[in-house]
C-alpha cells in the first residue's frame, strides 16, 4: 500500500525548496522502499533547484543517503528488508557494452526505479538522480542499494553516496595515484577534500592542496595534505612545480569543474602526468588549449564518473576502513540539520562555510 511521507521539493527554478507530502509507492518487481537515516546537502541537488540539470521540475531533491531497506518488489535478491544500505546512483545494469568487458564502474545503462513518486495531488516527482533522499522514505532500484556494515554511522555513511566516493575515487580509481607518487588537488571543498584524503590512502608522498580559501587549505591539511597553496595571491601553477622539483605533480586533480582552473592542472602537472577532472562544468562552459602542448606533453586527460566507483566493490571496503579508524568520514560532517533546514544548508554551502550539512532524520 502507498504511503505518504514529508520530503523536500523544488518546485520551479530558482524558487525556494519546500516540504510537501510525497506518495511513495509500494515496490515493483526490482525495486524497494528505504527509510532514510541522512542525506548529505550536496551542491548537485543546488543544481537541480536552479535548473542547471535539465528542467523536469517539480524535482524531489537529496541523493547522498543511507538507511534501511523497508521493503522490496519481486525479483529482488541483492538486498533485503533490514539491510543498512547506501544509495547509489549508478545501479549497473551487468549487460551493455562496458559491463560486458569487465568494466562495471562504466556501465552505459544505468537505471532507477520504474515507477514515479507523487506529490499528494499526484504530480510526478523527478528524483535528483534517480534517488530523491530528502524524504523520510524513498523508492529506488534495488540496485542503487549497496548493503554494509550498519556500525556505521548513517551520517558518514551516506556521504560515500556521492561527494566523498567521488573525490576518493578521482585519485584512487580515475588518478590510480600509486605509493611516492606526488599529488595535487585543485579546489577544496567536500569533492577536493576527499581526493586529498584518496591520495593519502594510496600512499602518496607529496600531497598539494590548492585553494584561494585559508580555512579550506586548514581542513585539507587536517586530512593529509602535505602542502598547501592559496592560489589568489600565488601562482598555482609555478608553486606545484617550485614543490616537485620544477617538474609538476604526477597527477592533478581538478575539484572544481571551470575551464581556468584546468587549465591550472593541465600545466602543473609533470610530463607525462595525468589530469583528473571531477569537478563539474556547466554547459556554456569552453576550453581552449594548445593542441600541440596537449601532444608534446603527453600522459592522460581523464574525466572521472562518481568516483569510477563500483559501489559493490567500493562502498562495503570503504566503510571497513572508516570502522577501523583508517578513514575519518565523520570529518566530512560539518553539521547535522533537520529536513527543513535544506534551503539554509544551501546558504552556507554556496558561501563555502560547509564541507557537507547533514540532514539527519
């Protein structure tokens, strides 16, 4: 039987999010109903709200969550009523082109669930990708749950739904940043924070942080940056190198997602060197680059999907670690709110005050 639960909506571009009743379906075959635990503000639900993803509004926002399987449709077997799960929105389908050849992290046929959520009056939500998870219940493909171990904290947890798997994943998985390697992060916010701490994890010698925020460059050294640079009264590019060896890092990343700060990474890198771009662009925006130095000086431009995550693979051996007191998720977790704090949480990330609010149900 449906049942109706409070969640946080954007109704029309720009406006302001509200709470609205949210019908969620019982689960079809392949699907199931989570109770949300926390749900992570992240700057994409900020995109949704402004239109910057497409314009299919009324959008049911939030997409960084954990909680409990309630209940699931037929054909189910990944995961069952009880598990303690986190969403995921790349659900692999295991047939196109990509999983076939052993690269589920790439799948091409990425799905969500087949039936829609309503608003009372039995408008169709979009889910911010494909999850909507600041609700107290949502539905999704059972796919886009990945059972782990429920001594985590939901708060942390949830955060590898998103932001953190995607900044550990761009160094660990797109970078492979590998033991003595030298590496720099642009832009240190959640996403740039996170591929400060991949690198750590990976064993990198030299780690640099790259920020034109003093605080942000504090957070990134708590979490293993070995230098940092403000990069509004220093040159980014001519500082990486003076901290290499006048060479450039063997791998940089770029957590902010505009032309100019890639280009930054483009040339602070070492010759054959690779770029790592997770942050995300917005359309109208361009590149321009000298073809001949995007020949002479070699290596690989990469961009890299949530992380190049596979969350079966990634989620479960992450939170081991968090449990063992090898990766602190909790210092990701700047606050704790309540759903109806979602419009303010955007507020103070969008001034940079936050890593990552946390809305806790």
């Amino acid at each position: 039987m449906a049942q109706q639960v409070q969640g946080v909506i954007a109704r029309a571009k720009g406006a302001p999010v509200e709470i609205a009743t949210i019908t969620v379906p019982d689960p079809g075959p392949g699907e199931a109903v989570v109770k949300i635990q926390a749900c992570g503000v992240c700057h994409t639900d900020l995109h949704y709200r402004e239109g910057g993803i497409n314009d299919e509004f009324p959008f049911l926002l939030g997409h960084e969550a954990a909680g409990v399987v309630e209940s699931v449709g037929a054909g189910v077997n990944e995961v069952a009523p009880g598990d303690f799960v986190i969403l995921n929105w790349r659900a692999v389908c295991g047939q196109c082109r990509a999983c076939k050849r052993g690269q589920a992290q790439y799948c091409f046929n990425t799905h969500n669930a087949k039936q829609k959520m309503t608003l009372a009056d039995g408008t169709e939500l979009s889910p911010a990708l494909g999850i909507g998870a600041f609700a107290e219940k949502t539905l999704v493909a059972a796919g886009q749950c990945t059972k782990v171990d429920p001594a985590a904290s939901p708060a942390a947890a949830g955060l590898l739904g998103c932001g953190v798997m995607a900044g550990i994943g761009a160094a660990i998985n797109t970078g492979n940043v590998g033991r003595g390697d030298s590496v720099a992060v642009i832009g240190c916010g959640g996403v740039g924070n996170a591929s400060v701490v991949g690198a750590r994890l990976a064993g990198a010698a030299k780690i640099i942080a790259v920020d034109i925020d003093d605080a942000k460059l504090a957070t990134a050294r708590e979490l293993g940056a070995t230098h940092t640079v403000n990069s509004r009264s220093t040159d980014p590019i001519e500082a990486v190198r003076q901290l290499t060896g006048g060479f450039g890092a063997d791998v940089v990343i770029e957590a902010v997602g505009r032309p100019e700060t890639y280009e930054q990474a483009f040339y602070a890198r070492d010759l054959a060197g690779t770029v790592v771009l997770v942050g995300a662009p917005t359309p109208e925006m361009k590149l321009e680059l000298p073809l001949l130095d995007v020949f002479g000086r070699g290596g690989a431009l990469k961009s890299s999907w949530y992380g190049d995550c596979l969350p079966s693979r990634d989620f479960p051996m992450l939170i081991d670690l968090y449990l063992q007191g090898r990766l602190d998720l909790d210092a990701f977790v700047t606050e704790t709110i309540a759903l109806d704090d979602v419009e303010k949480a955007f507020e103070r990330m969008h001034h940079g005050d936050v890593l990552r609010s946390v809305v806790v149900f």
